[in-house]
C-alpha cells in the first residue's frame, strides 16, 4: 500500500541538482523570477482540472472536518498527509507533540481522524525545514492505492532544447535522485516542438520508454501524458514532476505525487493560480518586499545590502565575503525605485535580528542617487537606526545625494570606492 510523500520543497534547494543530472550535467534555464510552489492537494485539484488521474482525496483543516471525512469518505485504505512546502515528510517529526511521520497510512477511519488531528496545528521538523519547523494549517486524506510499478515522468522548460522536454525513467518513484546519479543512462529526454506540442508518436515514445505493458496500459498513459502537457502549457508551467507515476495493481496509470512550478512572468494571466500561493510557509520578509516591489532575498550573514541591479548586487556580496564579511541578505531595489521604497528596503532589513551593519552601495544609471539619499534620511530617522551604515553612492546626481548625507546630521560612513566601502562594512560589523 503506498501513499507517496511529496517533495514540494523550493526548487533553488531541491531540483537544479536533479534538472543537472536529467539533462547531462547541465543547469536547466528557465525565466521566472522565483517559483511559486503549491501544496499537494493544490497540485492534484488542478491536475483533476486537466482530467489527470490522481488518487481520490479531501482537505481537513479541523477536527470537525476530519471526524466529517471519516464518516462520509469511504475507503479501504487512507493515506494521510500533512501539508507543508517541504520535503521528507513521511520521515519526519512534529515539534509539540512529538509524533512521528507526517504521512501515514491507516484502514481505520477513527484513525485516520486521530492522525489528522495529531497534525493539524502543530510544527513537522523534517531535512528540507528549519529546526522550528513548518505549522501544518491542512491535512490531506487520500485512498491508497496499490501501486505495482513506480516509473518516473516530468515536463521542463529547457532553453537549450528550445522548449518543452519531457524527462523519464522506468527506474523512477521516490528513488529517482539515486537513478541519475548512479545510473543515468536509464534516464530519457524528449524533446517537444513547441509549435506543434506533443502528437501521439512522442507520447507513445515516452510510454514505451517508460516501460508501459502494449495494449490498453500504453494507450492508457498516452492519454495520461498528453493531458499532462496539456496542463504544463496552459498553466504556464515551467516543471511538472510526477513522482512516481504509478501503474497500480488493476493496470492504471494514475499520477500519486506531483511537484509545479509556474513562470511569476505569466502571473497576470494566471492570477486563479497565484491567489493560491499559502505564504504562510514564506519568509516574512520576502513578502513584504514583494508587496514593495522590491527583490529581496535572505541569507545567515550579518551586513545587509542595499544595491541597484542583481549584478552589482552579486558583486557586492562577493566583496563582502572577500574581506571576510557576511552578507545578510541580497536586496535590489531597482532601476524606478522611489523614496518610500527605500523606507520599505530598511524596515525588511532591520526586521533581521542578525544584522550588524548597512551597506547601501548605488551606482545611479537609471537610478536617481538624491533619491536614494532622501530616502536613506527619512528612513534612518524614522526607524532610530541603530546598526553602522556604511553608503557608497556614484553616478546620477552623486555629488548632491553626498551632500543631502552630510547635512542630514546622521553617523554615515561614506566611501567613493567598492573596496574601501566594503572594507567599512565588515570593519563597522566586527567593532
């Protein structure tokens, strides 16, 4: 009896090591921004959308609602599932509680209410969260399935192949990272035209390749895989991952897990999707940069960076590791970026117990360095800074953005080049 985990875990930690070996050790290119990632449930509504197989299953976000599941869903065995964006559940633990393993299996209807409630509420620790864990807000409850074969299937993105490849393996199921490290060539890719999509003829390559039985079961996952490329185009996806894509007991192929993502870009025609997203399970900080506007990603260091571009942004974390500092987070305010963004940049920052120093580096092309300046002040003030910052401005309007500074009466370290700044922030962290 299988009820497989699934492994929703950012892409950035999980799959490029998996893409790089499914794709001969190269890095697959894709244009989103970040990847918005769903909860399984999520996942196996829409797949329902696109007529894919998936185990019958429903949501329990209360007792109440799991002793309702229990009367009224009906099945030989269930298969319980803790929902959180994070991998290795099924090996996992729940901080409060104790309780181990937040996929379990149970024929016992009473007992698959206890399990849910032995859940909801409380944090699972697994190898993919941090040590607090992640709250579990819902439960799925499934019938399970016997499974007789795993295989494994997913549709990417791939700028190389110019478009959509499908990549298989007869090997597949929860052991398909082993697959391509040991034993690669049992991995496939097919490449899709993007114009035509996937005929008949390439989807039938794929089923044979992914060992299917002739006659009604290759006919059967034919089906399953063009409908699964149908969803990967229309919701704009830029991975689908079905594993493992299981043949059961009685010969169906029937989709048991599944990992989206989606291209942020197409947000504005997939806005259904993206009201989804549980952000919950998001750093809060990211958030609040998002509904500012700005990038923002946080990192274990202690000098946060305030920078125009993701290229100098990059360059100014290598400068602080090269003098042996610590960068706290990467933060790109942009090219249109106003004084209220700027305000909204240090609130993000100063949120970060972590941080020690402020390192504002600008080279205005686009950007305006007098409006940054004006919106360094007003911050600093309205925010009684209390951390060193370190300001190194240059190009537009530098020399009056320099003297808004001087004037403004504040403790600002200023340096006219990347190195002695940098020099600066790691010297103002460690005092």
């Amino acid at each position: 009896m299988v009820g497989c985990s699934s492994r929703v875990a950012s892409a950035a930690v999980v799959v490029p090591s998996l893409k790089r070996s499914l794709l001969g050790g190269r890095e697959l290119s894709v244009t989103s921004r970040r990847l918005l990632n769903l909860h399984e449930y999520q996942s196996k509504t829409l797949m329902r959308e696109f007529n894919l197989r998936v185990q019958p299953f429903r949501v329990a976000d209360s007792a109440e609602k799991a002793k309702e599941i229990s009367e009224q869903f009906k099945c030989r065995e269930y298969v319980v599932k803790a929902q959180v964006l994070a991998g290795g559940r099924g090996k996992g633990h729940f901080l409060e509680n104790g309780f181990k393993g937040g996929v379990k299996l149970t024929t016992d209807p009473k007992q698959m209410a206890e399990y849910v409630g032995k859940m909801l509420g409380n944090r699972l620790v697994t190898h993919q969260t941090l040590k607090d864990g992640v709250r579990v807000n819902k439960v799925m409850v499934a019938e399970s399935y016997n499974i007789a074969r795993e295989t494994y299937l997913a549709i990417l993105m791939d700028r190389e192949f110019g478009g959509p490849v499908l990549v298989g393996s007869a090997k597949g199921g929860v052991d398909i990272e082993q697959v391509a490290a040991t034993d690669p060539d049992a991995i496939f890719k097919v490449p899709v035209d993007i114009v035509e999509g996937i005929t008949t003829e390439k989807a039938r390559e794929v089923a044979e390749q992914l060992g299917m039985t002739p006659g009604e079961q290759t006919e059967d996952a034919i089906d399953q895989i063009k409908k699964l490329y149908a969803l990967f185009i229309n919701i704009d996806a830029t991975q689908v991952e079905i594993n493992p894509l299981g043949v059961t007991d009685t010969g169906k192929v029937v989709m048991f897990d599944a990992k989206i993502n989606f291209d942020d870009n197409a947000e504005f025609r997939q806005k259904e999707i993206f009201r989804l997203e549980d952000k919950s399970e998001s750093d809060f900080r990211e958030v609040a940069a998002e509904a500012a506007r700005l990038n923002y990603i946080g990192m274990d260091g202690n000098i946060a960076c305030v920078v125009n571009g993701a290229g100098l942004a990059m360059a100014t974390m290598d400068i602080i590791k090269l003098h042996g500092g610590e960068p706290a987070n990467f933060l790109d305010v942009g090219g249109t970026v106003t004084e209220p963004q700027v305000l909204e940049a240090f609130k993000i920052l100063t949120s970060d117990s972590k941080v020690k120093t402020i390192f504002v580096n600008i080279f205005g092309g686009i950007v305006n360095c007098e409006t940054i300046a004006n919106g360094l002040v007003a911050a600093a003030n309205s925010l009684k800074l209390g951390v060193p910052l370190v300001v190194r401005l240059a190009g537009s309007n530098a020399d009056q953005a320099a003297q808004i500074l001087r004037s403004s009466g504040l403790n600002i370290i200023s340096a006219d080049e990347l190195d002695a700044a940098a020099k600066e922030a790691v010297r103002a962290t460690v005092q």
